[in-house]
C-alpha cells in the first residue's frame, strides 16, 4: 500500500509532454532527473544507483556520480569514467554510445557531456558556452524540449572573461611577489583547480595542494596540456614567495590558516558567486574572481534561444526565477519542480 501510494506521488508529479514526433514523454525529478519514453527511461545524474535502461553520468563532480548497481546501462564519457576512477567511483562500465541517445559536449570541466533522448529532449547537466584556458565552450543543438541548469539564473550573475581575469590576478601576485610574499589560488579539486594551474602556469614555483595534484595527475594522463608542478611541502615553502594552488576553502578552514599565520600569505579564490559583494567576506579570502565552469546569467539566455525548444524545464541555482524570465521571453518554460529556488552553494 505505501510503495502503491509513494508511486501515485511520483507520478502524479511527473511532467508530460507530446514531442513533435508525436511521442509521449514523462520527465520528473527523483532522483536526480527520470525521463520516460515510450522505448526506454534514462536517469540522468542520479544521487543513488537506479534500474533505469540507462544511467547518465553527466561529468564526475561528486553531486553527479554515484555508486552503480549494475542493474542500469551507464552513459558516460570516458573522461568522466576516469576522473570519477581518481575520486573512488567505479564508472567503469560506462560506454559513451547507447541506442536513442547521443552525448554532446557540455563546456563545463573535462569529459562533462549533455544527453539528447530520441532527438528529442536535450539534458545540458552544468553546461559552459565560454572557452577558456584548454576548454571550449558549447552552444547547444536545436531541441523539442530543454532541460537546462540554471545555477546562475539571475541577471546579476554576468562574469568577466579569462583573460581579463587572468590580467587583474597577474598583477596582484606580482605586487604580492615584489613584497616576498606567497599567494594562494583556490578553487574547487575538478575542474578549476586545473583551469587555475593551466591559467597561471607562467608563475614558479608553484606547488599544488594534495587534491588538486591528485585531480592534474589524472588530466595529464588524459592528455591535457597543463605542467606537472610539485606538490606542495613545509620544506618547499620555506623559501618565498611561491604560489600554493588550493581546493576551494574558507579562510578559516586550519590550511588556510596556517599558511597565512606561518608565510602572511595572501588567499585568491575563482567561483561565480565571487558576483556577490558579500562573498569573499563570507569566504575570508582577500579576493574572489567571477572566473566560473557554469553560464552566466546572458550566456542562458543564449542557449535557450539557440536550443530553441517548445518546452523548457529549468533546475538548480535560480530556476523559478530564470523559467520567469524565459517566459517573459515567450519561451514556454517552467522550474522541473516547482519548488523556486534550491540550495545553491552544492553545485559545482
Ligand atoms: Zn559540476
């Protein structure tokens, strides 16, 4: 009775639509997002193992991956099968073709992929249309139906460009350097930690924090172009000035700490939501950079234009707000749970 009760809950929250091919699909969040066709159902960044046909593995965040049953056919790209390897998940047995669903780059970090089902509905899973340092960014395809994430669904979430970021951060760490003085770049461990190597590969020494090295070993064995630099010790540090690349971090966190405390050294950390006058406070770094693995709020408006869809569903971040917007556009678009906005600092 409870388990009939619980599915009648499901689907009567499930999203239906008829796409031009005149098939019925159902969309519905749980577990991460389920499509259901009439030929197969597809979860699609699920939190736990699913019997879906298929599992898709957008990118290996760990927010994205899981721990497989074996039970669904995974779908992933095989960056993201040996990034989510160097994390401690077993994504082994993902291919990157399946039949009705074709992968697409995403522009989000390495191996991130989007999923079209059937020609039809296009899942962007975190998505980037910028390029920047060794990634290029992606525009998305013509759709019947977009599901799209909206992290930074709102019109103040507009980012700078690399370069032009890359030029104020240069000129913070040489007048940093000209003091002696060592300089800490942060980031999250996937993704920007190695876009922050790659940017600012041109300073030495730089050491890299256990993670991160952990996280740049594996893109240099998947060929990316970024130096092998060190790993960060107590000895290699007492001679100044150096750069210290970190995960992402509050400055209160004891690493961070004990750097400034021990070497006065100066904390730089790279995120979209650097936007916010208030972040780097919040953070207790000495400066945030807009440099981000996501949209911006125009960079959306874009996709969806160019994906130009009869149905949007939008998720993550700002995705009320964003499916308002998009209406005053005259998009056809609604948040996939109808629940507005939802935490926003665990997407990545
Ligand atoms: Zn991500």
């Amino acid at each position: 009775m409870f388990l009939f009760v619980k599915n009648l809950w499901w689907v009567l929250r499930e999203k239906t639509l008829t796409v031009s091919s005149g098939k019925r699909i159902f969309i519905s969040q749980r577990n991460g997002i389920l499509v259901r066709t009439p030929s197969r159902s597809i979860a699609l960044d699920p939190k736990r193992a699913s019997n879906c046909e298929y599992t898709f593995v957008s990118h290996a965040h760990i927010d994205h991956v899981h721990t497989p049953n074996g039970k669904s056919k995974l779908v992933a790209s095989k960056e993201t099968a040996a990034l989510a390897k160097a994390r401690g998940y077993d994504l082994e047995s993902s291919e990157e073709d399946a039949s009705g669903v074709r992968l697409f780059d995403a522009g989000h970090i390495l191996g991130s992929k989007a999923l079209l089902i059937e020609d039809s509905v296009f899942y962007t899973g975190d998505y980037s249309s910028r390029d920047r340092g060794f990634l290029k960014g992606s525009k998305g395809i013509k759709c019947d139906t977009l599901i799209m994430e909206t992290t930074y669904g709102d019109p103040k979430y507009v980012f700078r460009d690399a370069p032009e970021i890359v030029s104020l951060v240069s000129r913070i760490i040489a007048e940093s350097f000209d003091k002696c003085r060592p300089v800490v770049l942060t980031g999250y461990a996937l993704g920007k930690a190695q876009m922050i190597t790659y940017l600012f590969r041109g300073w030495a020494p730089i050491y890299l924090h256990d993670a991160v090295y952990k996280m740049n070993e594996a893109h240099i064995e998947l060929g990316v172009d970024i130096p092998r630099f060190e790993s960060y010790s107590e000895n290699r540090l007492e001679r100044r000035p150096w750069i210290v690349v970190a995960p992402s971090m509050t400055g209160r966190s004891a690493f961070i700490k004990s750097l400034r405390e021990k070497y006065n050294a100066l904390v730089v950390t790279f995120t979209g939501w650097a936007i916010d006058p208030n972040y780097k406070y919040a953070m207790g770094v000495d400066y945030a950079f807009d440099l981000s693995d996501h949209c911006d709020f125009n960079e959306l408006v874009e996709l969806a234009k160019y994906c130009n869809p009869s149905k949007i569903y939008t998720v993550h971040g700002y995705a009320s707000e964003f499916a308002d917007h998009l209406r005053y556009l005259g998009f056809d678009a609604d948040p996939l749970d109808n629940k507005g906005q939802s935490t926003l600092s665990s997407y990545v």
